[in-house]
C-alpha cells in the first residue's frame, strides 16, 4: 500500500519522535462553589440520591395499557406508587 500525499518524508538519518507541548497544565482538582466535600448529606427531609426520574416515567407510560386495576382503583395513582416504589428501592443499590 502506497503512503498517502501528506505523509512527511524523511530521509535516512531522520527519526520522527514525540515532543512535549510547551505548556502542560496542572493537574485538575475539585474546587467548584457547589462540590460537597465527604459524604453525601442524609436527613428527614433531603431524600435519597438515586436514578434519573425520566426513565422511571418512559417505562410506566409503556407499560399504561398493561396495569390491571379493581373497581375504584385508578391506573394513575397505581403509577405514582409504582414509581415511588421504584426510585426508592433504585436509591438503595
């Protein structure tokens, strides 16, 4: 296979070899206004961190025409406990 146009040439006493930047920047750390230093904050009223709400929604709307309720039920608060269910049992792992 023949070397493309732009390949550079060299000839017999040259060897391409790496070459450092000029500048290298430092290293990154975190120091942002929101970063929490240690552990996640835990109380009555925080929550739990767990999964993107979103896709919890995606699958129930799915799976809509599938949910079997009684007499007097709704298919919407069968939902809505069905979510919180399983955003709080995802919060776990």
């Amino acid at each position: 296979m023949a070397a493309p146009r732009y390949a550079p040439e060299f000839t017999a006493g040259q060897t391409p070899a790496y070459e450092s930047p000029q500048y290298v920047p430092g290293s990154w750390k975190p120091g942002r206004k929101g970063e929490i230093d240690g552990r996640q904050p835990a109380g009555k009223r925080l929550g739990y961190q767990g999964p993107d709400q979103g896709f919890v929604l995606k699958i129930a709307a799915a799976l809509r025409p599938e949910i079997k309720v009684q007499t007097g039920e709704n298919v919407d608060d069968a939902i809505r406990g069905s979510i919180n269910i399983a955003l709080r049992r995802a919060s776990l792992y």
